[in-house]
C-alpha cells in the first residue's frame, strides 16, 4: 500500500522547492512522483511540425522522490507522517500518526 497517493495534497521537505506545497498528480514510478507546482524546470524543445510543435524553452514539471515529500495534514497545517491502520473488518486504512485521523481519499 503507497502511503502517498495520486490526489494527495503534499509538502515538500528537502530539496530546491522545499516548503512548496501541491498535488500529486501521478506516479512516475514505484518511488517518484509529479507534483503541480513543483520541482519545474526549462526544457529546450527541438520544433516538430509533425507533432505540432513549435520548439524553444518551455517550463516542464519533473518528478520528484516521495522520500523528499510528506503528505499535509489540514487540520494542523504541518507535514504530517502516515501511517496503516487495520479496521475490524480487515480492510486498511491510512492514518496521520500525530493524530490518528483517517486521510480521506482523494
């Protein structure tokens, strides 16, 4: 089970854009992740008239290590850990483990 997950809402914790905030908005891989807003930088694109594409610099938003993030607990507004909880009916649930707090999905 990712404790984060595609929709959460994240802080980032280490790195150039520490302190950033934003949502995740895919899974590069098993260990890295896009989020908006976050950890962009200037690409040089070659025009392709094929592809419809006019070429020069263009901001593009790189993935990031889920080791450099942590998920953002709204009711403290602070980065927050998570942890796994397991309910009565086996089914698992993510928690923060400052509050005990289920994380909604998103």
């Amino acid at each position: 089970m990712n404790k984060i997950r595609k929709g959460d809402e994240v802080i980032v914790i280490a790195g150039r854009d520490k302190g950033k905030r934003g949502k995740v908005t895919q899974r590069a891989d098993e260990t890295r992740l896009l989020v908006e807003g976050v950890n962009i930088v200037k690409k040089h694109a070659k025009p392709n008239p094929m592809k419809g594409i006019t070429g020069g610099i263009i901001a593009k938003t790189m993935s990031i290590h889920q080791s450099n993030v942590a998920i953002f607990n709204p009711s403290t507004g602070k980065a927050d850990r998570v942890g796994i909880k397991v309910l009565e009916d086996g089914n698992k649930v993510r928690v923060f483990k400052s509050s005990g707090a289920e994380i909604k999905a998103a």
